[in-house]
C-alpha cells in the first residue's frame, strides 16, 4: 500500500506543480477569470488518462516487443519539450512583465494564448495520468485478497491528495513574492524535472535496445539514497535522481541543462538586436 | 547571425552527431553476440522457472507470461526494468552484456511472492 501511495504521490507532485505555476502566473496578471481554461485542460487530461486506461487492454496488445518503451518515451520526450517551452516563456514573460504589470493586465489575455495555457496544462497532466491510472488500473484488475485490494486502493488516492495540497501550500507560500523571482524559482524545478524526464526517455530507449548505454552503471549510490524508499522516491521524481544511471542517461540529463541555458541566452540577443 | 546562436546551433551539431554515431555502433555490437530467448510463465503468483542461468555478455529475450487472473508488473532493482503484464498477456524485456552477477526481479504488484532471479556466469 505504502508503495503505491508514494508512486501516486510522486507522478501527481509533478503534474499540480506545473498547473500551479500556470494558475499563479495567470493569478499575478489579474487573469484569474481565465483559471477556468486551465481546468478544462486538467479535467481533459484525467479523461483522457482514464480513457487511455479503459482501452489499455487492448493497447497493450498492440506494444509487443519494445513498443511499450518506445511509446512511454515518446510521451516523455513530448513533456520535454512543452516544460523546456514553459521556460523558455516563463523567462521572456518575467523580463517583459518588469515594471508594466498592471498595463499589461489591463489588456485581454489573447484567446490564443489562454487555449497555449491549457494545452500545457493538459500535457502535463496527461503524461503523469497515463503513468498513474496504468498503475492503478493494474491494481484494480487483482483479484487477490480484499482487505489489501481496497488498501492499495487508498493509498493511491491518498498519494495523489497529499501531492495536490503540498502543491498548494508551495504555491501559497511562494505566490506573494515577486513573479520574477517567482518564475526563476519554479523555472529553475521544471528544468530538473524535464532533465529527469529526459534521461528516463534515454532509459525507456535504452530498455528498447534502441540507444546504447554506453556504460551499463557509472555509479551506484543506492546504498546511500534508495529511489525505491521515500526520500530517493522524492529526488527522483523532481530532480531526476537516478541510484545507478548509465552514462547515456548521465549525459542526456547534463547536457540538457547548457543546452537550454544556450538557447534562452541566443534568445535575449536576437530580442536586444 | 548572433554569436550565441551559432553556438547554441554547433552545440546540437554536436549532439546529433553524437547520437548518430551511437546508433551506428549499437547494430554492430548487437549483431556480433549471441541471442537467446527464455520464458517465465507467472502461475498460481509464482515465476516458473523461479532461476535461470545464462553465459556472460550473451543478448536475452526475456519474455514474462502471465497465467493468472490478476494483473503483475515484472520488476528488477537489478536490471533496472519494470513492465506490467496483464492477466493472460505477455511482455518482452531486452537485456544485453549483462556482467556475471545474480539479477533479482519480483512481481511489484505481489511483492510477498517469491522474488526470482537470473543467474549470469
């Protein structure tokens, strides 16, 4: 029970910090009126997942050999790529926004944008979904023993409130401060989280035999921090740690970070040019 | 066009050319090895066989049966490898150059059933 409750927890602390930082954003630019976009997102997704779920009988039947590793990468990678566009814009958003705040809240929030917030919303919540509602799909199916069936039932629900209320004490905490510096801290978090997603991507590839590991363990710190136990669990989920990481994960994760850190900074020069 | 753009651009060069050139030497060191196919049937919440032996450095097809009415997710901390197989279907695991050792894996879902292993000398 306490296992499922952690795996819940974890792939849902991921999923409320990033509808989170879209909610505050939009909060901070007097668009409060639009959270609702955000929440269509969010329900959208949950359909979605449980759809996905109700079908996944019958997907499964369709990822024979490694097209379940291909599949779940491909979702990773697409995560990728929407968090590391939330920063980006996140950033261009906290320099445009210094000073002209209340001028810029003045002005409708264009539609396109909002449906741009709910897509992300949507995408983020999707892929920590899928992951979730598989599990405890999985779960579901058992037939065991009754008492344990309705336990591990609990403890994934139990897992996935705890993440939304922790999420929203960050966000309480956090969502006075300036939304520059705001945006530097939780820009700062997606980046390890999408770096995470990233090398698990690698991972999923490497399970497929598609990307060599190069090295199978560079290092094995398990005996120190166990992802497995609840303080390796929480790193893992949110920085992306890994007790035994293959130097193909290794290098995906590192060179994730200078690759965006390069891309904002061409990004401020073509914007000063 | 901007210096750091130039930059950022050698950089995915880089990158790309790095990820081809593995792609490149996976296929070759994958073709050299040996490649054997086992399967383990889960009946009645157990693994069947519960031990397998294989030779270092030899590629493995694992394919994981499940029998039972119940969902199981085949999971090893050791291989790193984690994949749910629903009742009456089956998955594929890959395993490659696997260095002489004992591999644990246990169904994640029953994790008081007993654990199996795979034998690599």
């Amino acid at each position: 029970m306490f296992g499922i409750f952690l795996i819940t927890w974890r792939e849902a602390l991921e999923a409320a910090l990033i509808v989170g930082i879209l909610l505050t954003y939009l909060k901070k630019i007097g668009e409060a009126k639009n959270f609702r976009y955000i929440y269509y997102g969010v329900i959208l997704a949950i359909l979605a997942s449980l759809l996905f779920a109700y079908f996944s009988n019958a997907v499964s039947l369709l990822f024979q050999g490694s097209r379940e590793e291909i599949f779940h990468a491909a979702i990773l990678f697409l995560a990728v790529g929407v968090l590391t566009y939330m920063v980006v814009w996140m950033h261009h958003n906290a320099r445009e926004l210094k000073g002209e705040l209340q001028q810029k809240a003045d002005e409708a929030l264009a539609k396109n944008k909002v449906w741009a917030l709910a897509s992300l919303a949507f995408i983020g919540v999707f892929r920590e979904g899928v992951e979730t509602v598989l599990f405890l799909w999985g779960l579901l199916l058992d037939n065991g023993d009754l008492v344990s069936y309705y336990a591990n039932i609990a403890g994934g629900f139990a897992g996935i409130g705890l993440a939304v209320f922790m999420a929203w004490l960050f966000f309480k905490g956090f969502g006075h401060i300036d939304l520059r510096i705001f945006f530097r801290i939780t820009g700062v978090l997606l980046l390890f989280i999408a770096a995470g997603m990233l090398s698990t991507g690698v991972g999923k590839l490497i399970a497929a035999d598609i990307l060599p590991p190069i090295i199978d363990h560079v290092w094995n710190t398990s005996w120190l921090i166990d992802e497995h136990k609840i303080v390796g669990s929480v790193l893992s989920g949110i920085l992306g740690y890994k007790a035994r990481p293959s130097l193909m994960e290794m290098l995906s994760y590192f060179l994730y970070f200078p690759a965006v850190i390069i891309w904002l900074k061409s990004q401020r020069h073509d914007l000063a040019q | 066009m901007p210096k750091k753009l130039r930059m950022a651009l050698s950089y995915l060069i880089v990158l790309t050319l790095f990820s081809v050139f593995s792609l490149y030497t996976a296929p070759s060191e994958v073709l050299a090895q040996e490649e054997v196919e086992i399967k383990i049937i889960i009946k009645d919440g157990k693994f069947d066989p519960q031990e397998i032996k294989v030779k270092a450095g030899i590629k493995i097809k694992l394919i994981v049966i499940n029998s039972d009415k119940s969902a199981a997710e085949f999971e090893s901390v050791d291989l790193d490898r984690e994949k749910v197989v629903r009742p009456g279907q089956s998955i594929t695991i890959l395993l490659s150059k696997l260095d002489p050792g004992s591999y644990e894996f246990f169904d994640h879902f029953h994790p008081k059933t007993p654990h199996g292993k795979i034998i690599v000398e």
